[in-house]
C-alpha cells in the first residue's frame, strides 16, 4: 500500500494531491478538525432536540399541574355546596303528608 493510500486512511477523506505527491500535514490536521467539527455538530443536534424534549415536558407538566389544582378547587366548592344544603335541609320544618312526593 503506498504511502498516499496510508494517509487517506487515518483522515477518511481523499485528498488530490496533483503529481501523485503525499498530502501536507496541514492537509491532515485541517481534515481532522473538520472531521470533529462535524462530530461535535452531530452531538449538538442531539442535544438540542434533549433540549427541546425538556421544554416541551415542562410545559405539558405545568398544564396538567394547573389542571390539577383547579379540580382540586373544584371538589373542596362542591363539597361546601353539599354541605350547606345538608346544613338547610337540617333547618327547614318537616314536610307534610301532601307535600312529599309521591313514589311512582
């Protein structure tokens, strides 16, 4: 194996040297800083879409955090309701024989 198919093989990137002449080496370092800058983007865009997951389960969970608190308000009126109507049934006199209603 020559030395210019050595060379193609640690950078992963074919270089065309005119002449069949050997690449720089600031050939090689400029093919391994785009390769990692290449990986590091990669990286990025998985992280951003983490990011992106993170936010959109922090809203979803402040939704239905807001939604649980106003059930919960709910239930405690409700339950004052019914109260209240226990407290007046309490109040009110007897009904009489004519005033209750009939069973079917």
């Amino acid at each position: 194996m020559s030395q210019q198919h050595k060379i193609e093989d640690i950078t992963k990137t074919v270089w065309t040297v005119p002449d069949g002449a050997h690449a720089h080496q600031e050939n090689l370092i400029l093919s391994c800083l785009m390769r990692m800058a290449t990986a590091q983007e990669a990286m990025a865009k998985n992280y951003l879409l983490l990011q992106a997951d993170v936010e959109y389960y922090k809203g979803r969970t402040n939704h239905f955090k807001t939604q649980y608190q106003a059930l919960i308000r709910q239930n405690i009126a409700l339950r004052g309701v019914i109260t209240r109507m226990k407290n007046k049934q309490k109040q009110a006199p007897p009904l009489s024989p004519e005033e209750t209603i009939p069973e079917p």
